[in-house]
C-alpha cells in the first residue's frame, strides 16, 4: 500500500526528524554489534513516512502522526492501514512503528494488540449493523462520501490479489483478529519505544534526542564533542532528508525511491570538514527553527484549534495551501520568502539570519501562521518567481507579514527606509498583520510625513527615476490592517 505522499512533509519537520533518530539508534546498535552499515538504507515517503531497507529486504515501516491527540480513535484508521499493509505476505516479517507526539490512550483495560484486533473486529461486526451498506460491502463498490476507513480498505484491497470479494475480505479480516502467533500482524505493529519504555515524542524534546545519538556516534568514533559542532551536523543531517524530500515531490512519476545509505549518514557525522564549514548552516538553521515554529503553533490550541490542526493533518485547511510550499522549500529559498514576509525588517547580510532565529520567531508562530490558518486559501497566490505569496480580490492584494504590535511611528519610519521594500511592496495594496492590536494605517505616506516631518519625495530624492515611480505608488496606496479587518475583506467579498 503506497505510502500517501504530502506536501507538508519537509527534512526539517517532526517527521524528519523522528527518521533521523530512528536510523542514527540503527546505526549505533550496528556498530555496538560489530555489523556492517552495508546495505541498509533510509527510504522516506515510500510504504509508509519512512522505512528501513536492509540486506533482505524490508525491515521496518514508520507512520508519524504529527497532531496534538492523544485519542487512540485519532490514531485507528493510520493502524488500521498498517494492518492491513504488514498482512500482506510480502512483508510479513516486517516490523510496523506508530510514532506520536503523546502517548496513546482508550477506554478501558485492553492491551495494545487486543485494541488494534477491535479497530479490525468493529469493521466485521459492521456487517451486522448496516446489513448492505457496511464498510466491506462500500469498500468494494465506488460509492462517493465515504469514511477514511473505507478509502484504506479500497487502497488494500487494489494491493491485495486475496481480496476481491466480500467473503474474501471478510476472511482476511478475520484471519488478522485470530492470529495470535508471534508473527502476526497484531503483534508486529507497536507503538515505538523511545527508550525506557516512553512511548511517544514530544516536539520539544525531539530535537534534543537527535543531538543525543549525534552524540553518542561522535564519541563511538573518537570526535570531541562542541555543542557549536553537533548543530552544524544536526543542520547538514536534517539538510540531507529535506533535499530527498523535495526531489521525490518534483518527481511527478513518484518512481524513485531516491534511497539514503545510512552509511552516508555515519559519515556526516564524523565529517570535521562539515563541523567547521558555515556554508548553508545559517539557512538551515533558520529552516529548522522556522518548521519547529509551525509545529509549535499546530500543538498550540489557543492558536491552532485542534479542529485546524487535525484539517491541516487531513490537507484540507487553510494552513496547507501556504505551509505545502514553504515546508518544501531548499533552506535559502525559504529565507528569502520570509524577507518578503517581513518588509519592516532592513536585511542587510546573512548574520541578520542569525538575528531573525532569536527575535522573529514569536511574530511568526502568532501572526504568519495565523493568518495563512484564516483567510481563504483560494484567493492565495503564489510568484514563485518573486518569492512571494499575496491574496487577490479584484484589484486589491494583501500581503501575509510578520508585523505585530508595534507603534505607526516605529512601523511607518522602519518600512519606508527598508532596502527591500521598494521590491517587496511593489504592485501591493495592503499589507496584513496577524496581530489584533496592530495599528491601523491608510497612508503610508501622510504617517511618514506626520511622524518625522519629511515630505516623501524628497526622502527618495536620491533613488533612480524607475525606482521612485515604484515608491510613489508604494507609499500612496499602501495600507496596514489588522486580521479582523482583512478576514472581512478577504474572506466576505
């Protein structure tokens, strides 16, 4: 059963980082083993979120399910896929691993194997009580508006040459409840063990876990441990999965498995020339920041209702829209949409990357996201060519911004003197904060005037004619809304 590839999945994220501890504990407990690396491999986005291939073929199938539940009932129908993939014969001596955020909980005193046989048992029994129109019996016709679990039950059965009628699948079915040997698919899909029987990962103490193993090989292979060092690794690492990531979404075929030897990840590692190298390191760094951010703000229900949250997990919010480009973009090219989000700031050279990961983080966790979560993803439109997003209706176009709430003399003095603005702001109408308290302004030009007494002609006295036609138009029209303002805007009209 292929694995359901997203947009949204990025090296960077919770996903890319749960399979980079995954393999970097792999390839500790094979070099504590005295084995070889030889032959296992990291595949992302293929069976499952990712999966180890070894000698003999596949080892492991990994789902990360990055949303802030904890409901065992969130979590039936990804189990219930994984069932139904690991009973095939093919992989029947491959290991299935669900990975959450929090640890999984149901009603009453069921073992983990005994809950996944009642997620498989209520769609036997619902035969019984929807005599006709049961799960089975929609799975095997082309009925519209159907459950999630029905939609995996019709993608078993196309993988399932057993499978092609009712009886066929009901055997099947039931052949997984009843197998109770140690080889059974009930008892090869576990919740995975982060050490000393933790049996989930929160998104705080991922990355802390990564840096652990990075750790641990640097000490296995006789490098001195700096922490400076362990993040450019990490950086390089997480680099490595994002780029993977986004070669097999360009690859519209989704023919190659585009493999990662762990090897390669072992090397990395003890690669000094990587430890002392600053190339691409601001970038990713600012990447990693910037997906934990996002992530921050999905687990943060006061500014992600868990109902968003679980849409954007499904692909059907606001959020995917913009987070499907932005979370598959190469480090660099993500830096610089975010310039473009931000035209307050004066982005002079790369050091300002290092300044944006320790002061810009909130505005984009409560403002950016925010605002791709609220108004309406159809009117969204993205110039890949210009790095930049803006919303259209008719004439008018508004700008995402990581503007807060800062004061019009300070907002007013910081855009009209950014040397970028004059780029960023071309051809738009109005920019939008995500913050309620942000002030309100009509005019660019009058506030500029107002607040320090300057005529704005004659502060661009100095730029060239092409230019000032822009700043004319930029400064007269440009405007500065709060959200409420522009979900009545965007959203209504």
């Amino acid at each position: 059963m292929a694995h359901d590839a997203s947009a949204t999945w990025s090296g960077f994220n919770y996903q890319g980082k749960v399979a980079l501890f995954h393999t970097l504990k792999l390839i500790i407990e094979k070099l504590e083993n005295g084995c070889s690396l030889t032959d296992y491999q990291l595949i992302l986005e293929n069976n499952e979120d990712f999966d180890i291939h070894g000698p003999g073929g596949y080892e492991s199938f990994h789902q990360v399910k990055a949303i802030n539940e904890t409901a065992y009932s969130k979590f039936q129908d990804a189990l219930l896929a994984m069932l139904l993939q690991l009973d095939l014969p093919v992989f029947s001596s491959v290991n299935g691993y669900i990975h959450t955020w929090h640890p999984l909980n149901w009603q009453g005193n069921n073992s983990f194997p005994a809950q996944l046989k009642s997620t498989i048992q209520k769609i036997i029994d619902d035969k019984v009580a929807n005599l006709g129109s049961c799960t089975i019996t929609k799975s095997l016709n082309t009925t519209t508006g159907v459950s999630k679990a029905v939609r995996i039950m019709r993608q078993a059965i196309q993988s399932d040459a057993r499978m092609n009628d009712f009886s066929s699948v009901e055997t099947i079915l039931q052949g997984i409840v009843n197998d109770n040997g140690p080889n059974a698919a009930i008892n090869r899909v576990k919740r995975y063990d982060y050490g000393n029987n933790s049996l989930s990962c929160s998104i705080e103490h991922i990355d802390g876990l990564v840096r652990q193993k990075i750790e641990k090989l640097q000490l296995i292979a006789n490098i001195a441990i700096d922490d400076t060092a362990t993040n450019k690794v990490y950086c390089h690492l997480l680099r490595l999965l994002d780029e993977n990531v986004i070669a097999k979404h360009s690859d519209l075929t989704n023919s190659n498995l585009n493999p990662i030897d762990i090897s390669q990840l072992f090397e990395i590692v003890t690669d000094e020339t990587i430890r002392d190298s600053d190339d691409a390191y601001l970038a990713s760094q600012f990447k990693l920041v910037f997906v934990s951010t996002f992530e921050q703000f999905l687990e943060d229900d006061e500014l992600c209702p868990v109902d968003i949250a679980e849409e954007y997990s499904n692909g059907t919010s606001k959020l995917n829209s913009a987070m499907g480009v932005l979370l598959s973009l190469p480090a660099t090219e993500l830096w610089s949409y975010y310039k473009n989000f931000s035209p307050q700031i004066a982005f002079e050279d790369n050091n300002v990357i290092g300044q944006a990961l320790y002061t810009e983080v909130a505005n984009i966790r409560n403002f950016l996201f925010l605002i791709f979560s609220q108004l309406c993803h159809t009117k969204l439109n993205h110039f890949k060519d210009k790095q930049k997003f803006k919303y259209s209706v008719g004439s008018k176009s508004y700008l995402p911004t990581t503007i807060g709430n800062i004061t019009k003399r300070k907002i007013v003095k910081d855009l009209m003197r950014s040397p970028q603005a004059i780029v960023t702001l071309f051809e738009i109408s109005t920019l939008v904060s995500g913050d309620d308290r942000a002030p309100t302004i009509n005019n660019f030009a009058k506030e500029y005037s107002n607040q320090v007494h300057v005529d704005i002609e004659e502060f661009y006295s100095d730029e060239a004619v092409e230019d000032k036609e822009k700043i004319s138009q930029i400064s007269k029209s440009i405007r500065l809304i709060n959200m409420d303002t522009a979900i009545q805007e965007v959203n209504d009209d």
